[in-house]
C-alpha cells in the first residue's frame, strides 16, 4: 500500500485556525496562502476543514474554495464541512475539489451519504470519525454536541466500506497538541478492511514513521504544526517520505502518487 501525508486546513469564520481540542481555536492567516505553502512542500493531499458549516447549516462554503483552486493549487484537494445531499457534492466537484470527505452526515442521513458515494464513487469519498477513549475503550464523538457516543464497533464501518475509500479518524482530546496521537485509537481496527487515515496530535517524523508501520494506515493527517517554521516542517516530510520509500517497493515514486 502506497503511504501518504495529508496537510490539514482548518477553518472558522473565514480564517485558518490552530485548532486545539475543537474547543480553542488561534488565528493563522488566510486559507488559500497556508493551502499555497502546502502546495509549495508537496504533500500528498490538502485536506479543507470548515468546522462551521455543518453546525449552522450553511452548506459548503464554495467561496473558500474557489478562492484556494484561483492559487492554481496542484495538490488534490479534500472538502470537509457543511456537505448535505448529492448537489452539495457535485457542486464542489465542479468548483474544483478532488475528494469529498463527510463526518455527520452518514450518521443523520446515511441514506444521502451513500447516494454520493453511488454518483462520485467509493473512491472520492472520504469518512470522518472523531474518537476519544472512555473507560479504555474507544467511543465515537459527536462535535456537534460535543459528547462521546457508542462504543466503537469496526465492523459496522466494514458493511459500509463500499460508501468509501478511506476512515479517517480524529483523536480529538489530543488534537493540537506536540507528539501525543493515541495507538489506543488504531487497536480496535487492526485486522479489518479498512484503509485509515490518521489525525490529531502528529507532529514527529518519528510518530509519522511508527504509524505507517501498521499496515492497514494509508496516511497520516498533519495540521497545527505545519503552519509553523516552514524549514523544520519541509524537513520532516522529506526525511518521512524517505522512511516511506524504505517501506515499500516503489522507492522515490511514492512521492505524490494517488492512492484512489
């Protein structure tokens, strides 16, 4: 399996946002110049977070991103946020983004999530699972309630496979912060057909490394701590893809390559 590094951008109000916990949120700057800065490093996908669109209701902010394909973006593009029906995904399609990545939705209307997946196909749908741990369990988290839910059944997400090509799953108590992703999150999905990507509190070569160990992780989601010291970050993804051509039979070309 080919392994890949995804930039995360985060949006509230407009602006690209450090986000720590979803609950505290810092000022980076313009979306489409931090989307520039990711393009410039080549990672391997840029994924578009705006955490406000689905709690209000507003649908996709299509302005956004327009705004970030007018930067001649080379890198595929994920949209996350405010996504309802099959128009809602068509039309972000058609403004420019590569995949659609869905989190509620397929919890409120699995019905219109799937529909999706029929009309774009499995392999330009992405799901969204936000994770905590309680009593040393792995649980679900609904942020737009902000509480834990049932306990996590993998193989729910197994019947489902065919609505999408990837799980991406968020460990949110540690999101935003230095070195802490939890391996607690990974354990209930070993040995299941499903391909993840992880996010949430990855900020070392080393922890990037470790997790592309496991073979059923096709990538690694960073955040927060790409917008800082641009050299050390560039020099964190050479020396992780490095790691990676070690780990599989492709070499040099796993830069870039598409995994869907």
């Amino acid at each position: 399996m080919l392994k890949r590094l995804v930039g995360v951008i985060t949006i509230k109000d407009g602006w690209a946002v450090q986000s720590i916990g979803y609950q505290k949120y810092l000022p980076l700057g313009r979306p489409e110049v931090i989307a520039e800065n990711y393009d410039r490093w080549q990672l391997d996908e840029i994924l578009v977070v705006d955490i406000d669109r689905t709690k209000l209701n507003m649908g996709p902010n299509y302005d956004l991103l327009e705004k970030i394909i007018a930067k001649r973006i080379m890198t595929p593009l994920c949209y996350l946020g405010g996504v309802r029906n099959i128009d809602d995904a068509l039309h972000l399609i058609n403004k420019g983004a590569d995949r659609i990545a869905i989190d509620s939705l397929f919890l409120r209307d699995p019905e219109s999530a799937l529909e999706i997946s029929h009309v774009l196909g499995r392999q330009a749908l992405v799901r969204v699972q936000p994770l905590v741990i309680r009593n040393s369990e792995v649980h679900g988290y609904d942020y737009l309630r902000s509480i834990s839910t049932a306990k996590i059944d993998p193989q729910s997400f197994v019947n489902m496979n065919y609505g999408f090509s990837e799980l991406m799953i968020v460990d949110v108590e540690n999101e935003g912060k230095i070195n802490s992703f939890s391996d607690e999150l990974i354990a209930p999905f070993r040995g299941y057909n499903l391909q993840l990507i992880c996010f949430g509190g990855i900020t070392s070569q080393i922890q990037i490394s470790s997790l592309f160990k496991e073979s059923n992780i096709s990538a690694v989601a960073i955040g927060n701590s790409l917008s800082y010291t641009e050299i050390p970050h560039k020099k964190l993804i050479i020396q992780t893809e490095v790691d990676i051509a070690r780990m599989t039979s492709f070499g040099a070309m796993t830069r870039g390559a598409r995994d869907w």
